[in-house]
C-alpha cells in the first residue's frame, strides 16, 4: 500500500508541471475572461456589471463587428479549401521514389515554419505591392500597373488567402503521411481491371484520405478563425482599405487593447470560442456520411 501511494506522489510530481501550467494559463485566463465579458472593463479601473450588455451592443449596435465576421467567414471558406487541396496535390506530387526527394519535401514544408512571422508578413506587404515582385512579373507579359494589391479594396482580402495558401505545408506532411499508408495492392488492383489516374484518385486515393482530410479540414478551419498577424502586418493594425482585411481576431485586438474595451473583447472572444466550437461539432457530426475507416467500415 505504502509503495503504491509512493507511485502516486511521483506521478503526481510528474504531472505537477503540466497541471500547474495549464491552470494557470488557460484554466485562469478562461474563467476570467468569461467574467469580465459581463463587466465594462478598460484595464485601468476595476471592471463593472454590466450584464449581457456587452453582447447586445456586439449583435445589435456594432456595423464593425458584422463586417469582421463578414471578412473573416469569406477568408476561411475561400482560404481553407484551397490550401488542403493545394497541400494534396503537393503531397501526391511528393509522393514518389526519386532522387533528392526529401530535400523537396524539406523545401516545400519550410514557408510553413516561417509563415506566421512579423518579417514575412512585411516581405508579404512589398510582394503585393505597387512596386513589388507581382507587378514586376505581370510586366514581363506587357502587363504594366503601378496598382497596390494590398491597397485596393477588391483584391486586399486575396493577399491574405494567397499567404495562407502559401503556408500549406504542415498539411502536406500529414497528407504525405496518409498516402504512404495506403496499400500499393489497391492500386494495382485497380489498374488490372482498367481504372485511370482519375477514377483511382476518387474511388481508391480519397476515400482511404477521408480521416486525413476531416483531421486537416477541422485544424485549418479552427487555424483560419485564429489568423491575426498577416492581417496585423499587412493592413499596418488598420484592416485594410474599406475594412476589407479587418478579420474577426483583428478587430477583436483593436477593441482590447487600442480602445481599451477589455469586457467587449472578452465577449467577441468567446463568441468566437462557441462559433467554432459549433462548426467543428457539425464537421464531426456530418463525417460518418464521407469519412471512410478501413478498419471500421464506415461510420
């Protein structure tokens, strides 16, 4: 009994670090922040009741907040679809026997590693620019604009998409790892009865992807909500011309810290908490109808 609860005090001590951590920084912060999206609170005087006014001005009194949200779901519907299947393709085109592979597999996972930093944010801003390598390469084709894509409402919002697409490379890995796990007999299988590239992509390559695809759809979906540097950098902390960049965590920012409205921001945070929430439970809920598990059948 004594040498048992001596187990005990050592996982615990093990584990204390952990718990400690998580308490601490995501226990407390959590359980605060709910509390005070229910005070009018400015980070400088001791927050105020105020009920669920914080909520009813969000819903009910705030253009800005409508527009973020606005600009936020055009940039994960538009920007998340596009990087798995671009990650897909690159995978599949990864997914070979030839010399030197990894130094490619190395390559095209590296804007993944450095993607989310200020410095490429602002190498972002003059790509995009109206004297950037965009412009500089239309005008190889006698394509001639001193137009900043960034600057112009219509397309300032596809900079962003572009740079998110362009970081594809941590789905590719687990796309890559997917395709390797797929039995080669199923292949051959197939190309003995006849079937084409095509077919075998739809009836081999992506039912047995399925998992992989749900795993991915739902990180990048919750990643794409979360965006705020490139939309930071890029807009300079302003959203964009017209708000055309103001994503939801951007907008979210401004009201915490350059208005100094602590409660509303707690408020739109977990608004945000329970939207994505929502959406990941209904991924879930509507993958037994696509998502295919070899070793269950499907669900």
């Amino acid at each position: 009994m004594k040498l048992r609860h001596n187990d005990h005090v050592v996982g615990y001590l093990f584990s204390a670090p952990f718990i400690l951590g998580f308490l601490l920084f995501i226990a407390y912060p959590m359980v605060s922040s709910l509390y005070y999206s229910f005070t009018n609170y400015n980070l400088l005087s001791a927050p105020t009741f105020v009920g669920f006014d914080n909520y009813a001005k969000m819903f009910a009194d705030d253009d800005k907040y409508w527009n973020s949200v606005r600009v936020t779901l055009h940039y994960v519907v538009a920007s998340v679809p596009l990087r798995l299947a671009f990650a897909l393709l690159v995978a599949m085109l990864l997914n070979k026997a030839i010399a030197g592979i990894g130094l490619y597999r190395s390559a095209y996972y590296l804007p993944s590693l450095i993607g989310g930093s200020v410095a490429v944010a602002i190498l972002w801003s003059q790509v995009f620019g109206d004297k950037g390598l965009v412009n500089s390469f239309l005008g190889l084709f006698g394509v001639h604009t001193d137009t900043s894509w960034i600057g112009d409402p219509r397309t300032s919002l596809w900079t962003l998409i572009a740079l998110s697409v362009w970081q594809f490379g941590s789905s590719m890995l687990i796309f890559l790892a997917g395709l390797k796990n797929i039995p080669k007999d199923f292949y051959e299988a197939a190309g003995v009865d006849g079937a084409g590239a095509v077919r075998r992509f739809f009836r081999i390559t992506l039912p047995l992807l399925s998992p992989i695809i749900l795993f991915n759809l739902i990180m990048q979906t919750i990643s794409a909500f979360m965006t705020f540097t490139p939309a930071y950098i890029v807009s300079r902390g302003e959203g964009g011309p017209l708000d055309t960049t103001l994503l939801y965590s951007l907008y979210l920012y401004k009201r915490a810290f350059e208005f100094y409205e602590m409660g509303y921001a707690s408020a739109m945070a977990w608004v945000m908490l329970i939207v994505v929430g929502v959406l990941t439970l209904i991924l879930f809920q509507t993958s037994r109808f696509w998502v295919h598990y070899e070793s269950k059948g499907d669900r």
